[in-house]
C-alpha cells in the first residue's frame, strides 16, 4: 500500500473517531491533520475548561493531546487504548488561545506503540510536552 | 494549630477552588471531601465525557484525579501548580457509573509535593492510578 | 490458599529473581521483606551509584524502585514485566544513606497491574516515589 | 554566541559531567556527542545490568537515558536538575549489545526544561522511550 492510501486511510480514521467521541462538542476539538502514525488536534480555551487559576485546566491540556495520541496510535486501523501516559506542564494557555496537540510515533512493535504529543499555542510557546504507551486490541476502526 | 484546624482550613480550600472552577460545570465535579494532604472529588461519566469507543475519555479521567490532586497539593494554603503527571488506565469507565478520585500526598518538601490518586467506580474495580508533582508558588489560597 | 502460604511464596519468589539479577552486586541490592503484592528492598549509596554532582544519580534510584517493583509484581507467581513507570525525586541520597524502596500494589485487573514504590532514607526522609504499570507475560517464576 | 560555540560549550559540559559521574565506570557510558539542547550516550549490556530475566534491566536503561538527559538538560551550562521523568519500554536489550540514549530538548521555558530521549539498539529497533522534567538550579556546570 503505498504511503498516500495509508495516510488517507490514517485521515479517514481521525476522521471517523473524531465524529464518535462525545468529547468532541464539550472542548470543541477541531482535527487538524492525520497521517500515518501523526495527528494534529486543537481548541480554543474556554472559561469552562479552566482551573481554579482562571487558565486552561492540566486535565483539558491533557485531553487535547490524548486525543491527538488516540488518532495517532489508531492510525494504522487497528483498534489500540491508551495504557499509560505522562505530562509535563511548562506555560500556562489563557482563555481564548487556541491550542494545538501535535502527537508523532516515536516506536510501535508488537502491540505496543509509544507516542510523543506536544501542545503549543499560536504564538509559537510550548504549553505541555506529552508521552503515552498505546497497546492494540485487535479489529479494525473502519470498513476497509 | 491542631490538625481539626488544619482539616477545616483545607475543606475551606477545597471549597473555594471547586466554586471556582470553571471546569465544575463541564464535568459535574463534587467536593467528597478534603483534609490536609488529601481530597476526594467524584463525578458522574456523561455521554460529552466519552472517547471515540463510548466509554470515559482517558483526558476526563485525568481531570478528575488532576483536579482532586490540585485540591490536596494546595492543602496547607501555599498556592501550588502540577508540574507533571503521570497516569495508567486499568479499566474503562461506562456511561452512568460514579467514579470518585482520593488523592493522598505522599511527600510534601521543600517547594515539591508530589501525590497519589486513585480513581475507583462504586463497584470497587479501581479504573487509573494517577501520581502528580506540585510546585509551590508563594502566596496564600484563601484567606486566614 | 491461606494468605501466609501466598505471603511465603511471594517471598520464595523475591528471593529467587534478586538471587538471578545481575544488578544484585552491581547495587548490592538487600531483599528486605515481601509478601503478596509488596516487597521491599534496600542499598547502601556508594561512589559508583553517583551523578556529576555526587548524590545518587537517578537512573540508580529508579532501579532501586524498579527491582522492588518487579518483586511485588511477580508476587502472584505468574511472569510479569514493566511496561512503563514514572519517577518524581523530591531529596537528593547521599553517599553512605541507606535507601530503602517499598513497592505496594495498588490495582491488579486482568493482566495488568499498578504499583507505588516510595523510596525512603534512614531519617524517614523521602527521596523519590515511582509508579509502575506491569504487564503478565504468563508462565510461572518459581515451581509450586 | 554563535551556534558552534553553544554547541562546544555544550560538548565540554557534558565531557565534564561525563568525567564526574560515579556510574561511568559502573555501567561503562561513552559519551556519543553533544550540543546545545541535546546528548547522545551509549553502552553494551552486560551481565551486570540483567534483572531476573537475564536482559538489562529496566533502572539501566532509565540510568542510560537519564545521563543523556542530564547532559542535556545542563548543556546551556546552567546547573539543572531532574525533577521528574516517565519511561516506556517496547523491547528488551540483550546481553552484548549496544545500546544509544538520544536526548533531545522538546522545550525550555524559565527554569523548566521538557526532554525526550529515544533508546535504540545498532538493528534499529527501538527499545525504550523517556521523557525528563527538568529544573534549573542556578550556577555555572564549567567556567566561561
């Protein structure tokens, strides 16, 4: 399969998850991009998504760039789950920023694959850097 | 001051940080209660909490404990971020279910903190583990 | 079976994985106690276990933490592996500290299973805590 | 300051480092290269460094990644500290091979700094992927 089929095919997946995830509406996540073993994610940061410091809640930065690891590491249609993830917070995103969730594959073997996402804002500023470990489940995300 | 003080003074935190909240609404959180070095906050998985295979999206669940976590790290009422978090999913969390997070400080020194938060349904199955690094900032929470 | 025949396994098993580690000697690794889902083990910080700046380097206190991980995750007799684990050092451990690492179990679901591993000095000082996620591989470690 | 002179500053700090370090010797760490926001370290696995499955041992590959990381993180010759790192492992590395940590900045922000560092073995595969939190101390690592 050459590399353009698997990257629509890695797009129609974003695609499809995207339109399912009922997280979709509540931070309003826009899909951005998704390739093989990449996806971009992002949002605009609302007074609902804040934290007790009036800035963007460490859990919705989380689950920008979860997202975009989801997309990512079901790329290769193969229905995977996160297992474990971490994340290091490094500059707060303000009401009204858009951010961007930018997950890349650093390793896949077997069923396990590790994904690096990195959440920036528009003016070029490094919010959080994310890690996750993916494991597959075995079945396809969409009809191939 | 004596612990029973101590305790208030952190339910007082929590309080305050939960009214303040903007992410309360988005995911319903209730205060279950807080001392020092601890607190517990619970919430109901909604269908705008659900990732693409309609169970708990891993970034919720995250928000959760992160949000139990930032109640405890700022306990002693020295205002604290998270610096970084990790997190491992065991189970899913379905639509309806009541999931609770306890997060317990495990070491406080210095201007660090870091806790444990373990996230259980009301059947007993735990559903993640969460461990989390605070950093103190300087000023107070509420006043004294 | 009786949960002090589980606890004299999980010890029996302790001892054999530290009596075929090759990191025994190399940190001089002591196997302080284990039962089912725990296990501690200590070392004594020397010269060879430092960084640049002469306190234990991390690597080797993550190692510390990781063996009484891999002690209290084999302790159910079935073969399991790390998959990922997170570390915050909140002290530094100084040459000729002892340093002792408690690995307790926190959630075990099907083939996976959580655990906090808080490492401590001889003062009651905390020096690190790690969080590991485990993996069964199946077989058994030790003949039943 | 020019690019190339970061870069060797960068190089003398981490051959410094390398030259201090007490686990040197202990594990046999080459220094591979160095610059500014990045350091490649390398060993062979040997017998010393097997956990109870007679492979290196997960605490080795953390110390492997870690020195890179250290180099790194101190490569802007202030003196900087690990605060915090997670670490996913995806492959085992065997007896006598050689293994290289690639530390690479993601971000660096005050006095906080986001590395990720990617394990390989000379077949390619990947063996573990890390990802460190880092803090400044203050202080020069070598005269300028």
């Amino acid at each position: 399969m050459a590399n353009s089929m698997e990257d629509a095919r890695a797009r129609r997946i974003a695609e499809y998850l995207h339109s399912t995830e009922g997280v979709t509406k509540t931070f309003g996540l826009v899909m951005e991009g998704a390739g093989l073993g990449w996806a971009k994610c992002s949002m605009v940061v609302k007074e609902s998504m804040t934290n007790g410091h009036k800035v963007c809640h460490g859990g919705v930065l989380f689950s920008l760039a979860d997202n975009a690891f989801a997309w990512a590491c079901n790329s290769r249609n193969v229905i995977a789950f996160a297992q474990s993830a971490s994340i290091s917070f490094i500059a707060p995103a303000k009401i009204g920023e858009k951010v961007t969730a930018h997950a890349q594959e650093e390793a896949n073997e077997g069923r396990t694959g590790i994904y690096t996402v990195k959440i920036t804002a528009e003016d070029g500023r490094t919010i959080a850097v994310f890690q996750g470990l993916s494991r597959t489940a075995g079945g396809k995300v969409v009809a191939e």
